[in-house]
C-alpha cells in the first residue's frame, strides 16, 4: 500500500508541476528546478531577486564557460540559477543542478567540495565553507554562494538549504565503490569519487601515472599523510593492460625510481618530487596508495580493500 | 582605425623609450623578459603584497620601472581582465583594473579598451564595467559571431595550425594580459596564458577540447598545447596578475576555497610568472602540463632560479 501510495504521489506532483510550469509559460523541466527554490516567507527574509536562469544540457557552456566539462563528465542534465537577498541587502546565488543519477550528484559533489569544509545535517551529505554551501539529495546538487564570509550570509546560506531540502523528496546511495576506502585515520570530508579523468586530474596532476577507462573511482585523504585512491575498470583486460603501462610509464621516466618488489601485482615507485606511491592490482580494481607511508603499511591497505570488495 | 598612430611614428616613440615591436603582430613588446631598471639593475618579476589592492597594482607595476615603460604617448592600450564568474576570487578585481587603467592614462595612452566577447552581466555583476567607465576606459563588448574574428595562423604550431582572434583587438597598439590566478577544472591552473582563451572565437576554443577529452587523457594535455599554440600568436606587451584572493578548488567558475596572498605579480615572462604563481598554492611550474610545454617551446623561463624576483611590501 505504501508503495502505491508513494507512486500516486509522485504522479500527481509530476502533473501539478508540469501544469504550473505550463501555465507559467515555461518549459516542464525548467519549472520542474524553480519548485525546489523557496518563495516568499520560506526562507525567513530572503526573498527572490531577479528572473531566473535556466540552462541545459551543452547550453552550460554559456553560464560556466570554460568549466562545463567538469559537469559533463558527471552526467550533467540543467541547471536552474536564482538570486535572493534579505532586508539587510545581502545576496546569496543558490545553483539547482539536475544530473544524470545519484552517482553524478554525488560526484560532483565531491569535486565542489574541500576536506577543510564543515558538515552539515542538510540532504544527504553537505558541507559549509566561508561563504557558500553544497548538498546534494537524489539526482540534483545545489551550490549555495554568498558573497561575503559573514555570519548573516552563512546563516542565510543554512536557511535557505534547509528549506530547498524540504522541498526535494528525492533519495540516492553513495557508490559502493566510496566504502571501499579504509576508514582507519580517514579523513571524511576529502572524499574525492571520480567518473572521468577531468576530477581524477585536479585531484592530483599524474602525468606518468595517466590512468584512464576506468568505469568509476575513489580517493580520500588520511590523518597520517597519505592517499588512498582505488579505480573499478569493466573487467580484468582493462585493469591487467592500465597496469601494466602504468608500471611501464614509471620505469620509462628518467626523474621515477620503480623499485622491484616480490609480488609482480604490485609495484612502488618514488616519483619526481621524492613522494612514495604503491600500486596494486586485484581483478578488474586497481589501487594506489601515495604518500607518507611504507611497504607494510600499504600492503595491509590494499589487503583491506581486497576483504571489503570480496570476490 | 582612422585614429590609429601612424606605425613609423609609433614604432620611434617605442624606440625612444626602450622597446622593439613584436615580430608581426604591432604590439609594443620587449624583446626579452627582463626589464631593464635604472643604472644595471633589472628584473623579471615584480611582486608586491598589500591590503589594499588598488595600491598593491600600482606598486608593483612601478618597481618594473611605471607604466610609461610599457604604455607610449598616444597609444591605444588593449586590457583583458577575467570576468569569468562573479564568485568571490574568480575574477579580475575591479580595484586592480581600476589602478592599471589609471597608469594607462597617466602615461599617456590615447584610449584604454577593455576587451570582451562575454555577455554585459558578468562584468556588471563583478563590478568590473563600472570600475573601467569610472576609471576613463571603455568597454568594447564584442558579439561572438565569426565575423569579428580573424583567422591567425599559428607559427610553429603543434595543434592549432589557426586561431581566431578577435579583430577589435588589431586596432591597439598595447596589450596588457589581466588575469586572475586560480583553479581550473582540466589544467589545474590558469593563469597567464590560458587568459588569452578570452580573445579567441569561442567556438574556437571549444575545438580545444576533443570529443574524447573524458576518456583518453592525451586530450587533456591536447587542450594544454592549444593554449600554448594560441600563446604563440598573442604575446603581452605586459602581464599584471591578480593573486590577491583567489580559488584553489572547483575552478574556474566556482565558489571554492579561498587563497589569499594579497599579491599583484607583474612581469613580462609569461611562463615565469605562472611558474611564480603555482607557488602561492604550493606547486611548481613542472606540475602544470601547460606551463611545462610553454616553457619547452620557448615561451619563457620555467626554472625559478633563473628569474630575477623582486619582492616588495606594498
């Protein structure tokens, strides 16, 4: 009965917004975002200011030039911009983005957020820095950002969250593949998930260490000084062949240092800046260990990740 | 192009202060990157921190000898400022433009453009276009269709053999590159040189990026070498670079962490001066593909030892 009902429910929210939207004048999917924006006396002073801004699919390309890509390759669908200001004149641009799944909200989660940011009980996961705000609930992300790092503005940023997470019933799962990552000395908040080589690279610049056609990956930082990163491929070829040529790049560098271990699925290296990294092969993953760390020490992480990921 | 200065006349008033003419392109330019100062002194970078960014600007640009040095009496001086995004630290702030049109001014120029195919919004809401009409510049808002751009070749190119360069920006004599340092989903980092994207047709720089840019990692540094190619056809005749505040994360449009080093980097070495600017987030130059193969193909000086830096309080 439950089931039914929540159906019926969903079914005539989607014909009301699509009425309203109609009525408006809008395009269904546009009116489909400004539903979750909070109106008039919602969100305490802050009201709407100026007509809002709606962009689809390669039309991003003209709100975020030049950063787009980063979307796209999340699985980008629209985006819906509002200002609002309270009576004091503070502003703050809230950003509705719909992506393609659960799994792209959440990646593009991780990529707008920082380890230094403050979590906070909004959808399901947020962060709240100096002057802006992330969360994401579902299929859709929302960037709230003010434009100075006063209290009023972060209040204002958390009143408004508040009220746009009321309106999303919306729910979405984490990938497995980010619970896959020790928890021992992890630092939650720099969790990194990756879908393409456009995060992987900000994430951290490996020009030996290129590695692509993954289907989907994951890093997190740890108290001690290292990073932990594991990479799903479709199936063993693909892992087994970006192995091998990640090993074969790292012996190849005149400035890398590949040093031989007894176990041929793993290799260590020292990079050109002296910094240590490990990697390993298990079936169709490949993990990378970088950092401050030692031989054992990476040995029993990427011995926990093999008991987490099973067979 | 009617009050364009005649080139002989120009290219004496250039002589008489110092500088030679960029092979080709009209631009007043140095003929190296050093800047030669008074007596035997010179310098490649000038640094200056500061609070107050408006004064910051002007320091640093007169400890590389003041504007005149790069400015001649009556040119037509071409300023391209970032105004990607109005989040905090993602765009040129008003106060250091401000400044450098006034030293425009101060040194005689004929007129200050600011130059843009970007939409009036993202320079209204950064504040930007009110800062160069109260300044005494003007805004030379360029509508992106390809008839305002001109086809460049790119001499020695490796991915671009043309780029497509807006045509307003032929009728100035001076160029001063503006941007802000800060993240950038892809390369890590803009600075310097890939501001210049601001200049070329858009659909352009879309090319920049192939179609296989998400699964094939040589795309990536594919769209580093564009930029390096399109450097190669534009050449500053001056850099001020705005890294007083700016994002290290989700960049370039953001919002994202803040850095604030409160500096104003000037110089003319386009490649030392991003090289300088990774620092202020605790990279290297190397770390950068794109200031890597500038760098390679003779765009300036990586290795930080080799620059003459000089740091000053503001």
């Amino acid at each position: 009965m439950k089931i039914r009902a929540f159906f019926l429910h969903s079914r005539v929210l989607c014909c009301l917004c699509f009425f309203l939207s109609t009525a408006l004048g809008l395009p269904a999917v546009q009116g489909m975002l400004i539903q979750y924006l909070p109106n008039r006396g919602e969100a305490g002073d802050w009201i709407r200011e100026g007509e809002p801004q709606h962009f689809e699919g390669e039309a991003l390309y003209e709100y975020i030039d030049g950063g787009a890509e980063i979307y796209h390759e999340y699985g980008f669908k629209r985006v819906t911009v509002q200002d609002f200001v309270n009576r004091t004149g503070k502003s703050v641009s809230v950003e509705v983005f719909e992506m393609t799944n659960s799994e792209s909200a959440y990646g593009i989660f991780t990529f707008k957020t920082h380890k230094a940011g403050r979590k906070v009980s909004i959808g399901a996961d947020a962060q709240l820095a100096d002057y802006y705000l992330n969360f994401w609930k579902g299929n859709i992300l929302v960037t709230l950002t003010g434009f100075d790092e006063t209290s009023e503005t972060r209040d204002g940023l958390l009143l408004l969250a508040q009220v746009i997470d009321t309106k999303l019933d919306l729910s979405g799962k984490r990938p497995w593949i980010v619970s896959y990552l020790p928890r021992e000395n992890f630092m939650s908040q720099s969790v990194k998930y990756f879908k393409g080589i456009l995060g992987l690279r900000n994430s951290h610049p490996f020009f030996v260490l290129n590695i692509w056609g993954f289907e989907e990956g994951a890093k997190a930082d740890y108290a001690k000084g290292y990073s932990v990163f594991i990479f799903r491929f479709k199936d063993s070829d693909r892992s087994f062949g970006q192995y091998g040529q990640l090993k074969k790049r790292s012996a190849e560098h005149p400035e890398y240092k590949v040093h031989k271990t007894a176990n041929k699925e793993i290799f260590t290296a020292l990079d050109n800046r002296e910094r240590r990294f490990f990697v390993s092969i298990h079936r169709a993953s490949i993990f990378l260990v970088l950092g401050d760390i030692d031989h054992i020490q990476a040995l029993e992480i990427f011995q926990k990740i093999q008991e987490e990921i099973g067979d | 192009m009617d009050n364009k200065i005649g080139r002989r006349e120009f290219f004496k008033k250039s002589a008489q202060i110092g500088f030679s003419t960029a092979l080709g392109f009209g631009f007043v330019s140095l003929t190296e990157g050093r800047v030669s100062l008074s007596g035997d002194e010179s310098v490649d970078i000038c640094v200056a921190t500061g609070s107050d960014y408006h004064a910051t600007t002007l320091k640093t640009v007169e400890c590389l000898g003041g504007m005149k040095k790069f400015v001649p009496q009556d040119a037509k001086v071409a300023l391209l400022p970032n105004s990607q995004s109005r989040h905090p630290g993602t765009f040129t702030k008003p106060e250091v433009v401000r400044a450098v049109i006034e030293m425009c001014n101060k040194a005689g120029a004929k007129e200050v453009n600011c130059l843009t195919w970007l939409k009036r919004e993202y320079w209204e809401d950064s504040g930007l276009a009110a800062a160069v009409d109260e300044a005494g510049a003007t805004m030379r808002f360029i509508e992106p269709e390809e008839a305002n751009f001109k086809s460049v070749p790119v001499p020695g190119w490796k991915a671009m053999k043309e780029v497509m360069i807006m045509k307003e920006f032929y009728n100035n004599d001076v160029f001063i590159d503006m941007p802000i340092i800060k993240d950038h989903a892809g390369n890590k980092f803009t600075g310097t040189q890939k501001n210049l994207m601001g200049l070329n047709f858009r659909t352009n720089n879309r090319l920049f990026h192939r179609q296989d840019w998400q699964t094939n990692p040589e795309s990536v540094e594919y769209l580093d070498q564009c930029i390096v190619d399109l450097n190669k056809v534009v050449k500053p005749t001056l850099c001020v670079v705005d890294a007083t505040e700016f994002i290290t994360t989700n960049g370039p449009f953001g919002p994202g962490e803040l850095a604030k080093p409160q500096k104003i980097v000037a110089g003319v070495d386009r490649v030392a001066i991003d090289a300088y600017c990774t620092t202020l987030w605790g990279m290297k130059g190397e770390d950068i593909y794109m200031i890597k193969l500038g760098s390679e193909q003779g765009l300036g000086e990586i290795d930080l030892n080799k620059v003459k830096i000089k740091e000053i309080k503001a």
